[in-house]
C-alpha cells in the first residue's frame, strides 16, 4: 500500500506590487493597522491576567511515554529501578488511564490533545476508507499523494483530525505553549502564542511513513518489500555505485547517485555524494547527512543516516528513510514555520519523521537487535536534548511532548503476557529490554524534574498500555465463511479482491468493520432495514470465537459505533469496532484489507507487542506531582484537556466530553 499523503513543496506563489504609490499606502495602512492591533492585544491580555487566579501553575508540563504500561510500571517499580516515578507516586498521583475504543495512538492522541470522543475528532484508526471508491487512505489527512516539487510550488495537504487541541484554549487567554512530536499535529495548524514541531503523521520525502533503502553488493535487480527496498551496487573504476531515488512516477524521478570505496584497514568505506564524501566505519551510523535533489533548477533536500552493515568486497549499506530536512523543510513542519529551522540551528540536524524507528528495517532483518536499538536510543536523545533545552527557557506557560521509543521497543520485544512480566530468560533478554526502556524514561523524567518546582503542575502519561501478540485473526476470511463477503480467488490487499455486489461487511485496519451500506458505499447492498439484525449477528457470533488450540476466546467485545460515538463526524466511523482479547490481534493480511483463507495466523515476526485490542486490556499510564482524587474512577484520556485548561483557570469549553480531575 502507498502509506502517502499529499503535500506541497516548493515556494507558494509570490505577490508582487506595481506602483509605488499603491506600495506607499500599503506600507502606512500596515502601520496604522498593526498599532491598534497590538493595543488590543495587549487590553485583552491585561483583562485576561487581573481575571486570572493567583493559584494557577507558573508552568504545566506533560510528559506522554507512548504505550507506557501501568502493570510493567508497578512491577519495576516494586523492584526499585524507576525512582522519579516512584517519587511521584508517593507524593503525587499515580493511576491507570483509561485509553480510547480502539486503543490506537492516533484515536487516542488525537482524544486527549482535544477533550473530545472520536466522533467529534474524525480519527478512528491509522488508516480510513474513501466510501464511494473504497479507497484506503491515511487517517490524519485528507489527501493521499506527496507530491514532489512542481514547477508551480502548488500542492494541497490538510489535516484530517477535527476539533481543537487545547493549547489553541490556552492561547485565546495569551498562555505560551511549547509542544513537541505530539502525535495528531500534522499537517501543523496556524496559533499564535506557540512554539510547536509536529510528530506523528510526518512522512519521509517519498510520502511514506517510513521507507527505508539497503545497497548490496552482489545484488542482480532491485528487489521491493513492504516497507522498504534492496538496490544492487554495480562496480565501475574500482567503486561501487549506486542510486538513491525519491520517486513519485516515472516521469516525476529525483535521483541521487552514490559511490562507495575502501578506505583503510579496518573495514572502512568512503561514502561519496554530491558536494561531500562521508567516511563510514562498519556497524557505525553516521550523523545526519544532507541530501541535496536536483533537476532543472529546482532542488529539495533530505536528510538521512547510513549505516554500513558489512564492507568490501560483499557490501551492505542501511539508508535510514529520507527524512525531510527540518533546516530547509520542503513542508511545513513547525508553528512558526521557522521553528524548525531555528531549532536546527540550535542543535543541529535531527530526525523529522513521524515514526522514525526503522522497525520495518528490523522486521526484514536488514538491522539487528543492537542497531535498532543503537538508532532508537539516539533519536531518543536528540529529542530529550531538544526539550529540555526548551523547556528550561520556558519560564511560565504550558509544555508538552511525547516520546515514543517506549511504544516502538515494546512493539519489538514483549516477550509474554503483560501479566507474567517479568518473563522468563528466552534468550533475548526480552525483560531486561523493556525494563531499561522504561529506566531510560525514568532517567529523563528526573531531569524534567529539575526545571520544575513545588507550584509547578506535572503529568507524566501514556496513550495506551501493551500486551503480547500472539495470534493474528483473519477477520474477513471469518467475513467470507458466515457468507458476508464475496472475494475473487486471487486475493489482493487493500479491497481489490472484494466483489462488491456480493458483500454485506468488511474489514481492513487494525480495529475497523464496515457495513456495505446503500447509499453511503459506492456500491452498497445493505439497507437501513437490515443493519441493526445484521450488526447483531456478526457480534453475537464474533463473541463465540475461539482459538482452536488454547479455547480461548479471541475478542472481549465488539462496540457499535452509535453506542460509543457522538458527534459531526460519526457518520465517518466504522460500523462496529473489534476489541481483541490479550495475545490476539487483526491479522497482518485483513489489517491491509486481503481476505485469505484461514482464520489464524501464528504472529512470527520481531512484531510481538501489541495494543489494538479491547481497551480494558491495555489501559495508559498517569502520574502527576499533584495529588488528584482518581480513587472513585479511572480518569479517561478526555479528561486531560479539561483538567489542564481547569489548572490555569480557564473555562472548559463545552464541546468536551472530558471531566477536570479533581485536586
């Protein structure tokens, strides 16, 4: 699937004045205009800070840790390996925090940044469907083509994601806000009184979320797998060369052309690019490199790291997903817009991608356990740099930002039920992953701490917790058996095998079932009369569903939408939303929208922690300095916004579902 979003790139059309008389009122009228602008301003402000309470934090800051576990987090604790979550436990809050149907982290994200149900944020699961064609798009944008420079520097890209982040609320009362890669932020939104570089939703400069490139040696044809590709190295004068493309179609192609050479005795290789040659020393990655694009007279830039994985003469080299350049970004990346650049002044290049962790590169094997780990860690710190730098200058006001190497190691590494942990030595040391990913949290946590004090308000806190994948279930070979979907034998993912005048249901991403309903599908069979009865079937008999070698049942619920959902945008959710057991998941197959044949599918990949399940099963994580009443009930990721917005005595708007905990 082409996991893309449509952007533009290049300079927006350019305005030009004719007539200096007109330029000369231009100028005066500006003047004028921008003088009694900012006497308002600074009216509102004046009325805005005597009506403020005096009790209001000096600074809040959020801390989110993507997919952060309650039950790990007790278990290192009780074993004193996490003594700043420790501390806040004992003098502040510490709760489960109940995440969203379904626990997904751009659902849940996009919930506790707003206050609001899905219904009214349009965000249901990573991917969503285009009714009349039924094609798979990106969920947080509404267009699903990067589009590589043209000519004219048109293009269109547009956040997907409704209502509005809270700092917004923040920012009407004049409160500064400094966020960081939080998720659901992207494309950025204009606000004044921030400072904000986006995070998840970012794609790399081919549009994807992530794909990566390994140059071989040896390699006869280019060889393309899932997320990523294989290209051959060809010698010629003693080097060996290779291309580097960003391709969009045949006939829009940016290339790069690359040799490598040895270069001393122990391995080296010198990488040779246009306007720079890099020395790379083996199973090393290199500093962020900048790639410059060419053709014509337009050019772009990338930036990416290498890694080379073995020398000469059978050469392999790792090029990480070529992210775009935060110091001459081809899209927006930050409000305002030259805050990336500024940071990358500041602190040299960094990683922009939204999922930056190359786990499709360890997935396929082309990184190893210690360099995904090694590349991880050093995102992982260049962020941590970043923020506190940030967070440091910021003297009063609201900060947040979020973290998602935890998600991303969890994913690779869980090793056996959540409830087991710590699990039994299998001879990766699974546990001992984890728990350090979690010290590593800890660690910076406490450096977090430093720049607060006791009138400061902190939260630390994920979108969702973790539980082991085991087994991926087939939902539309279950579909096509109970007589539901019709499908052509050669099956195709993304819904192109699917005879649609036969089909009543079906079902692609992680969590999402569809009704083929008439008169909102484009071929719809199922009438309004039918839908209630047909709902009812499929969840009474999906409950029944059991593993045929354990009798387990393999889904904890199924939610009808109309239950759970509310709002302008409900009519864009799915019909009924899958909540799988623990150890049970969509199936790799089904999640793309394939049929296949049999239901189970045993999970043999690194891919073996997971969360698109029920929520009851793998709740977030909250911490606060504070202490906050969450003795009587959970508190939900909806009830983030309202208590923040509560904390700086601002009134919470109505649209939120959410409730303000209580001190």
């Amino acid at each position: 699937m082409e996991h893309s979003f449509l952007a533009y790139i290049g300079p927006g059309a350019g305005f030009a004045f004719t007539g200096a008389f007109l330029a000369t009122l231009a100028t005066i009228a500006s003047v004028i205009v921008a003088f009694l602008m900012v006497s308002l301003r600074r009216a509102v402000k004046a009325v805005r800070r005597r009506f403020r309470r005096s009790d209001s934090p000096p600074k809040a800051i959020i801390i989110g840790f993507d997919g952060m576990d309650p039950r790990i987090v007790k278990s290192l604790i009780q074993r004193n390996r996490l003594p700043n979550m420790a501390r806040l436990m004992e003098s502040g809050t510490f709760s489960g925090l109940e995440s969203t149907v379904p626990p997904l982290s751009p659902v849940a994200w996009s919930s506790l940044i707003t206050g609001v149900n899905p219904g009214k944020h349009n965000v249901y699961d990573f991917l969503r469907r285009d009714p009349a064609s039924y094609r798979i798009l990106p969920a947080l944008t509404a267009s699903d083509d990067f589009v590589q420079p043209q000519s004219n520097g048109k293009g269109n890209i547009r956040l997907y994601r409704k209502s509005i982040p809270f700092w917004h609320v923040l920012s009407k009362a004049s409160i500064p806000s400094f966020i960081f890669r939080v998720p659901a932020t992207f494309p950025v939104e204009l606000c004044n009184n921030i400072r904000l570089l986006a995070g998840m939703g970012i794609p790399d400069l081919r549009g994807t979320q992530g794909l990566y490139t390994c140059f071989e040696a040896g390699l006869q044809t280019q060889v393309a797998t899932q997320n990523g590709e294989r290209i051959p190295l060809k010698l010629r004068n003693g080097c060996l060369e290779g291309i580097l493309s960003v391709q969009n179609d045949v006939d829009n192609k940016w290339t790069v052309n690359i040799s490598l050479k040895p270069e001393g005795n122990n391995g080296s290789v010198r990488l040779s690019l246009p306007g720079r040659s890099v020395m790379l020393k083996p199973r090393e990655f290199s500093e962020w490199i900048r790639i410059p694009f060419r053709k014509g007279f337009t050019k772009f830039y990338g930036i990416t790291r290498f890694c080379l994985l073995s020398g000469f003469p059978g050469i392999k080299l790792h090029v990480s997903p070529l992210h775009i350049d935060p110091s001459r970004p081809v899209i927006q990346l930050s409000v305002p817009s030259r805050y990336s650049i500024e940071l990358a002044d500041e602190h040299g290049l960094f990683g922009t991608l939204g999922m930056a962790e190359d786990t499709s590169a360890f997935m396929d094997g082309v990184l190893d356990q210690d360099l995904f780990l090694k590349q991880t860690y050093d995102l992982q710190t260049e962020r941590e740099k970043i923020f506190l730098d940030e967070i440091r200058q910021a003297k009063n006001g609201f900060c947040m930002g979020v973290f998602d190497f935890t998600d991303r190691i969890q994913h690779m590494f869980f090793g056996g039920k959540t409830s087991d942990y710590p699990w039994e030595d299998r001879g990766n040391n699974q546990s001992d992953i984890i728990a350090s990913a979690y010290e590593r949290a800890d660690e910076f946590l406490g450096k977090v701490l430093t720049t607060t004090d006791n009138k400061s308000l902190v939260f630390v806190l994920s979108d969702h917790g973790f539980e082991h994948f085991k087994e991926g279930f087939n939902l539309n070979a279950w579909l096509q058996q109970n007589g539901l979907l019709a499908a052509e034998a050669d099956d195709k993912e993304y819904l192109q095998s699917i005879d649609w005048k036969a089909t009543k249901t079906y079902a692609f991403g992680l969590n999402s079932l569809f009704l083929n309903r008439i008169g909102r599908e484009g071929k719809g069979i199922v009438s309004d009369a039918e839908t209630d009865s047909l709902m009812r079937f499929i969840s009474e008999n999906l409950l029944k569903v059991k593993d045929p070698e354990t009798g387990q049942p393999v889904i904890s619920n199924v939610y009808s939408a109309r239950e759970i959902y509310h709002g302008p945008y409900q009519e864009n959710s799915p019909d009924l939303i899958i909540g799988y057991a623990p150890g049970y998941r969509v199936s790799w197959q089904s999640g793309r929208g394939g049929v296949g044949h049999n239901l189970f599918e045993t999970n043999t990949t690194h891919w073996t922690g997971d969360h698109s399940m029920d929520p009851r099963h793998v709740a977030g994580v909250f911490f606060s300095n504070h202490k906050f009443n969450t003795q009587k009930q959970t508190p939900h990721l909806t009830d983030i916004a309202p208590t923040m917005l509560n904390a700086f005595n601002i009134p919470v708007p109505d649209y939120m579902d959410g409730d303000a905990l209580n001190l």
